[in-house]
C-alpha cells in the first residue's frame, strides 16, 4: 500500500530510499500515531488553526476600507451647505463708517477694522449726498462716524470701538 505524505502529498514510491517514517519528496516525518495515510480528497498541507479574531479582523478592514472609500469618493454627492457670508453669520452687529477719502482717522478706523476682522460698510460722505443726509442724522459734525448696531461712535476712539466689537475682535 502507498503512503501518501500530510504535507506536499507526495505518493510513496517503492523505490525511494528514504526512511519510512519520512516524506522522500519534503523531508518531513509523517504522522508518527497515524499508520494509515489520510484519506484522498483531504488536504493536510498545513496545519489547520483556529482563526479566532485574526479572520475577523480581516473582513473589519475591508469594510473600514469600503466605508472610507464610500466617504472619499460620495463627497462630492453631499455638498457642504455654505455658511452665509457677512455680520448675519458671526452675529456681529451692522458696523456703518461714514468717512472722507483724505482723512487720516478714518484711515485708522479701517486699519483697525481690517486688523480685526469686522466687516464694516463705508459710507463716502463727500461722494454720496444721501450718504451725508444720514451723516447729519446721525449727529456727524465730522469724520470718522461709526455706527456700531444702534451705537454711534464719533471720531476716531480705539477704545470704544473695543467696547463695542470685544466678542467679534481677532487681535
């Protein structure tokens, strides 16, 4: 009768030298409780093992894998609602500056402005005349006029723009 090896399924010849405990083809000893070969169809090449979490973790990766790949390539399928530009979105009060081209405050309050972060709207008052109807309005002998929410600042004070605008100043 043919042995036939665990490992590399090699059949025993009658003309091979080796030991009859070894595998003339592998190398390796055969099952040393087994005297009778395994059965055909069977394959014990390698040890079977349990996989235990190792098979699962496999199969975790691929969907990890699969979901990552879904976000990458969907994001373009669910596009990011746009924040509204402008005071609305930060709740920053309606700033209004009422100013002249030349002046040197005023030149100050947009570098202040600009050094913060606040969004302001300029009103020219030698430009525009409605833009020095609401100038006179408000009280305005001179520039800078500022008009934070429902506060008028007049001329140019650093520290009552501060007061005014603290929750929304960057520096």
């Amino acid at each position: 009768m043919s042995q036939r090896c665990p490992h590399c399924h090699y059949v025993r010849q009658p003309d091979d030298d080796a030991p009859d405990w070894q595998c003339p083809a592998c190398t390796k000893a055969y099952a040393k409780a087994a005297a009778v070969p395994p059965p055909d169809g069977t394959n014990n090449a390698r040890p079977r093992h349990s996989m235990g979490h190792q098979g699962g973790v496999g199969r975790w990766l691929l969907v990890l894998l699969a979901f990552g790949a879904a976000l990458w390539f969907g994001r373009t399928l669910f596009p990011a609602t746009a924040a509204p530009d402008g005071p609305a979105a930060t709740g920053q009060p309606e700033v209004r500056l009422y100013a002249t081209a030349w002046c040197g405050y005023c030149r100050l309050t947009r570098d202040f402005f600009a050094a913060n972060g606040i969004q302001y709207v300029e009103h020219d008052i030698e430009q525009s005349s409605e833009a020095l109807k609401e100038h006179r309005k408000l009280g305005g002998n001179g520039v800078p006029l500022i008009v934070v929410g429902d506060d008028v600042v007049k001329g140019w004070n650093e520290a009552a723009l501060r007061r005014l605008l603290a929750p929304w100043l960057k520096g």
